[in-house]
C-alpha cells in the first residue's frame, strides 16, 4: 500500500476552508480561517480589493497569518463577480457605464456601487460569519485594502455590530478622480462610531485619504488613529496597500494591537 506523502497529510493552513453563503439571489464564496479549538473567538471580516480573482492569491493566507496566530477567525467573503463568486463584477459594470454613457456616469456608478451592492455583500458575509458557533459574535473587527478599505468605512458607518474597523489604503486610487466617493466616504466617516484606524503607506497614490477623512474621525472619537507610514523597506511595500501579501508585516502587529485594544474596551465593565 503506497504511503501518503507528508504534503498530503498536512492540515490547511489555519484550519482553512472554502465556504459559500447567499447574498440576495446570488451564491458569494470565500474563505474562513480559524485557530485551533472550539472558541468562541474573536473574529475579522476581511474585505479584498477590486482584484478579479482575490482567491487565487497570497492575499487571504497572508491576512490569517496575522491575525490567526492573535487569536482572530478571519473571513475573505468574496463579493459578487470576484473568483467564484456569482453576479457582475464591479469592474466590469464600470467599464460598460463608461463606454454608454462616459468615463464619469462610470466612476458615479462605481462609487454607488461600492456603497450599495457591494456593501449588500460584505454584510451577507457577515451574517454569515455571526452564525459560526465558533464566533464570539461581540468582537467582530471590519479590514481591509484598497477597494476594502472603503468597505471597510462603509461597512463600520452601518453599525451593524463591528467593534473595530482597520481600513487600509482607502480609496488612494480613486480619490482624485471620483468626487462622488470622497463625498460618500466623507459622510461614512461622520457616521462611524466604532474606532477605526486608517492606514497607509508612504507613497500611496494618494495620502488625501489620510488627510481629509482623519480628522473627521478624531473628532468622532478619540480612539480613532491615523498612520502614514515612513518611507522604508522596498520601495515596492511603500506604495498602494503596501505592495500585497508581501507588506503585510509593515501593519499587521500596529492592526492587532489596534484591534485587541478596542476590544477590550467593549469587554471593560461600564460604571
């Protein structure tokens, strides 16, 4: 009898798996990422960017190796049109505007979009994420880069039970041509009460983000942070979301900390 070769036998990493749930009439997938034991566990709903294919990537094990070993489940639901997720991609919808009705009807219906259906998704994964009987349902943190960064402030503005949120590179690239969305995440930000962390790296396409939408958030609450990180390392990891899985290590233990802080904050007896 042939022996199975140790790769085989190996775990997932993270007690990784592959999971769908439904937003609406569509089928979304994703990947839930948890530590070893019954928990429950405090947990990080992950929200990718506008990647075609943010599955197929280093993106989500990269994630849930910061935040696992911390004691966090993560999940990377995957919005409509992404990987295997079902209905339009967002990228396409905004081409397809554009070639009808010009390039800026396209950004307009992205930006309302991103606060519609996408948003519609994230939190269909989020309901599915409370269902987890491995979940302390009470400690839920909202991240993510890019395209999720911005969900990640609209998500929080929708109080819905986050604690947390770590937006991260929100909006850099679309900051400067799409004033419909820095209007819409100017009033997200306003509306947000939970403490929330913007980030981003020294030469991002564009710091406006940082700049405009931090010090609407300190005047919302005192435990809200903003970090432009100094232009060191590769120059590589100092741009857009600090270059992927491979600049994750520049903010995930400032994420954690964040994260556990405001935590333990919803854990301090009030009085």
């Amino acid at each position: 009898m042939a022996s199975v070769p140790a790769a085989a036998q190996a775990p997932p990493l993270f007690n990784k798996r592959h999971v769908t749930f439904r937003s609406g009439d569509l089928t979304l997938a994703g990947y839930i990422y948890k530590p070893t034991g019954g928990g429950p566990f405090p947990a990080v709903l992950w929200n990718h960017g506008s990647e075609p294919d943010p599955g197929a990537g280093a993106q989500f094990d990269s994630v849930a190796a910061i935040f696992v070993p911390a004691g966090f489940v993560v999940f990377a639901p995957m919005r409509r049109g992404h990987s295997d997720s079902q209905g339009e991609y967002i990228r396409d919808a905004i081409q397809n505007e554009s070639s009808v009705r010009g390039p800026a009807a396209g950004m307009e219906l992205g930006a309302r979009l991103l606060e519609t259906q996408q948003v519609d998704d994230q939190l269909a994964g989020l309901a599915y994420l409370k269902q987890q009987a491995f979940v302390d349902t009470t400690r839920l943190v909202v991240a993510g880069c890019s395209f999720g960064g911005i969900q990640t402030l609209f998500g929080a503005a929708r109080h819905v039970g986050y604690r947390a949120a770590v937006a991260i590179s929100p909006a850099a690239l679309s900051w400067n041509n799409s004033p419909d969305l820095r209007e819409r995440l100017q009033r997200a930000a306003a509306q947000i009460e939970i403490p929330t962390f913007v980030i981003q790296p020294a030469q991002d396409a564009s710091l406006a983000p940082a700049r405009v939408l931090g010090p609407i958030l300190a005047r919302r609450n005192a435990s809200n942070q903003v970090k432009v990180y100094p232009p060191v390392g590769p120059e590589a990891q100092q741009k857009h979301c600090f270059g992927g899985a491979p600049g994750m290590h520049i903010w995930g233990p400032d994420a954690v900390d964040f994260c556990k802080a405001a935590l333990r904050e919803v854990a301090r007896p009030k009085g």
